[in-house]
C-alpha cells in the first residue's frame, strides 16, 4: 500500500495513510472510549455533551435531562435545538464494539460502523413485529430502483427494553476489504449483533453502504452515533479485536444440537426448573407467554415472581435435549426481580425489618394455580393461616405486567415482597 501512495510522488499522502492506520490501531486496542469529555470526537455540535447521570422521563417525547458530571455521552435535541452525528476522531476496520445506551421515549437513532453501515437504535419498546427501521435492525439501502426496505434487515426479534432503561449493544463487525487498485474485493459483514443478551442478528453481508452513510466504502473509517433523529445517551463504549474463530466460522466447532423452541401464540403455559440469577435455580417454577410477547416466570414455592422479557418465549433445549437437565430459558432480554428466593409474604416488626429468606413457621402451603377465561393462571397459596390469590396479567399493548394480591382474611403486620433485585 505503500508503494501504491509513493508511485503519486506525494510523501503527504503516505504520511497521513500511517496516521490513520495508527490511529485505526488506538482505536481498536484500547478497552474503552474514555467519556471524560469530547476529545474522542470529531466536530461535535451544540447537543452533544458529557454528563454523569441521565434521566428520561417517560411522559414526555425525546426528552433527556443530563446532570453534571462524566462518564456519559448524552445527545439531548429539541424541536429548538437541532442535533448532529458524532464522528470518533479515530478510525477502525474490523472490530467488536460494546456499549451501554439509552433511548428517549420515541427517539431514534444508530450506530454507523466505519460511518457508513447503520444498525438501528429506535424506541421500539412493545413493537410486536420489528423492521429494519426498528432497535438492533440493520438499516436498509437508498436505490430508487428497488422496494423499499431493499437489503434492510429486521432483527430476528424485539428484544428491546423501555425508554429510559439502559440497554445493551454488543457488535461484531468485518470490514471491507480492498486491493491495491482500490477496488472493493470483499463485502463488509456484520457477523453479529447481540441485544440485552438476545442475538438479533447474524452473519449479515453488507452490499453495499445503508441509508444516509457518510462516504463511500473503505477499509477505514470512524465509528458515528447519529444525532440528528432524536435524543439518546451512551456509556460504557469499549473496542476490542475480532477473533480468528470469529472471522472464519467454519473452522469453529461447537454445539450441533437443534434447539427446541415454546412459541406463544396463546396464553402459554410451561413448567421447568429455572435459572433466576447466577448460580440461583428454582425447581418448583412456571413460565408464563402471552400473544402480546411479554412473558414472566414465578416460583411456585414462594409465591415470587422470578422475571419477566419481551420478545420469544421459551428455549426448552436443556430440558427435553438428550437426557435433559429440567431446566429451561428465555428467549427475549430479562429483566429480574429475584436475586434470592424469599418468601413473597412475611409478617414483620416494621417495614425496616429483615426479610426472612424461607417459609419455615409461616404454615406456607402452595395450592397450584387455576386459569380465568384466557387461560392465564391465577396462583394461590396459605401462609399465616390466609389464603392468597396472586394475579398477573400483561397489559393489552405487552408493555407492562399487572399484578393483583388479595388475602381472604386480615392478618396483623402482613408485608408483601415485589422484587429484590434491582431492575433500573
């Protein structure tokens, strides 16, 4: 490549290709982008600014409000203040990119690898089909001669989280590849894209550039948060090297077993051990789908709802694969309300006072569960000598849970117990 600059006789021209192959290497080696201030970025606009926490707020439509502080990238716009995409100073060819993001209620957004290949960030909070256009899609192609959503990509499912949650992205990405002449020889590929943990997408050859790219293809180009659609806050934005396994497949072994997937079309209904939290399994649980793709799972021996995800239902692989070990998973991005299992109902001192972690003199005694007219479980149990009927519901637009405790008869100091484990 050298050789190829020198033959134009401009010494300039081979200097700034070592700059900016210099420049490509800090850019891939280095752990994280520091967010200290702007000074990764190139020609940042009015609307970009460092903050340390970022707060959404729900009711109001692309509206994030930054606090002092670092550590926090934050595009706040307005119908008043226009935004503008983000260019890292430095440039990168194959990579793997993580970073934590969140998304102003119906805001939109991407990420554009080397400038010119999108994946999507958008609110698509409760979309029970997503496109290309939604969160963790690859954006589609500009030819007028072609249909529209010509070679966008639709993630395999929504797995995205409510505005104003931090969600997680993780991208691995092959660069072009060009020959001494300049001519492309090899397609850029997005070899996968994993969404709060769901892969959404994978292996995903890249034609050509997505809509609204920044330049032509090459083998180097800067990372781009696009500004200019709406609000939106990163963190957390590391940069590590792709690996050899990674870049050739083939030459990877791996598990060959086909997986064994529970949809639900209908209120659905299975009963498994459950993986709640690291090293955490409850043995006496059911999961719960619903059509509107919103599921949860409860553990029948404390009345606790375990978690709940968006997106598919059940990969039953684990227990019905072979010999099986009983247990089963979720398909979509949990979020958790279980990190010990604990009776639901205690009888305390004061609201202070520590929750027991067992039902040992409670008189708990679980009574199973019967089903309403849309085959969704209502579960009872006894404890303190009343009986307790536990609804839960999803809500008709499969963005929120709905949950209804009623005890058959009074007890004194009775407190009941919605999560334990942090879900923000």
């Amino acid at each position: 490549m050298k050789l190829n600059y020198l033959k134009f006789g401009t010494t300039g021209l081979c200097w700034l290709f070592g700059t900016t192959l210099l420049m490509a290497q800090q850019l891939t080696d280095q752990s994280e982008i520091k967010l200290n201030d702007l000074s990764a970025f190139n020609a940042t606009g009015k609307t970009w600014i460092i903050a340390e926490k970022v707060i959404a707020d729900p009711r109001n439509e692309n509206e994030l409000k930054p606090l002092k502080g670092s550590g926090i990238l934050v595009n706040s716009t307005s119908t008043k203040m226009k935004g503008s995409d983000l260019f890292t100073n430095a440039v990168h060819g194959n990579m793997i990119l993580e970073l934590d993001y969140l998304m102003a209620k119906n805001s939109n957004s991407g990420i554009y690898l080397q400038g010119n290949y999108e994946v999507q960030l958008r609110d698509s909070w409760g979309v029970l089909n997503p496109s290309s256009s939604d969160n963790g899609g690859i954006y589609e192609r500009v030819d007028d001669t072609r249909p529209e959503g010509y070679q966008g990509y639709s993630p395999r499912q929504n797995a995205s989280k409510a505005p104003g949650l931090w969600q997680h992205l993780k991208i691995a990405f092959q660069a072009p590849q060009f020959d001494a002449a300049g001519n492309k020889t090899v397609n850029a590929r997005i070899l996968s894209v994993e969404l709060n943990g769901v892969l959404v997408q994978e292996n995903v050859e890249l034609f050509g550039p997505t809509g609204g790219a920044a330049d032509k293809e090459k083998a180097l180009g800067p990372l781009r948060l696009q500004g200019d659609h709406g609000s939106v806050a990163f963190k957390n934005i590391k940069i590590s090297k792709i690996t050899d396994d990674q870049l050739n497949p083939s030459n990877k072994g791996g598990d060959t077993t086909d997986p064994i997937y529970i949809d639900a079309p209908t209120n659905t209904m299975i009963r498994s051990f459950v993986n709640y939290a690291p090293k955490k399994l409850a043995v006496h649980a059911i999961s719960v789908g619903s059509p509107q793709k919103t599921h949860y799972s409860y553990d029948l021996d404390n009345g606790l709802l375990l978690h709940a995800w968006h997106g598919e239902f059940i990969d039953a692989t684990p227990m019905w694969d072979g010999r099986g070990n009983g247990t089963s998973r979720a398909r979509g991005a949990i979020t958790s309300f279980a990190k010990i299992a604990a009776p639901a109902v205690a009888q305390l001192t004061n609201a202070q006072a520590t929750w027991p972690t067992d039902s040992t003199g409670t008189g708990f005694k679980t009574k199973g569960y019967v089903l309403d007219n849309e085959d969704r479980p209502q579960f009872k149990y006894n404890v303190y000598g009343a009986g307790v009927t536990d609804i839960i519901t999803v809500s008709n637009d499969g963005k929120s849970l709905n949950r209804s405790v009623s005890i058959d008869k009074p007890v004194s100091n009775l407190y009941f117990l919605l999560a334990n484990a942090s879900f923000y």
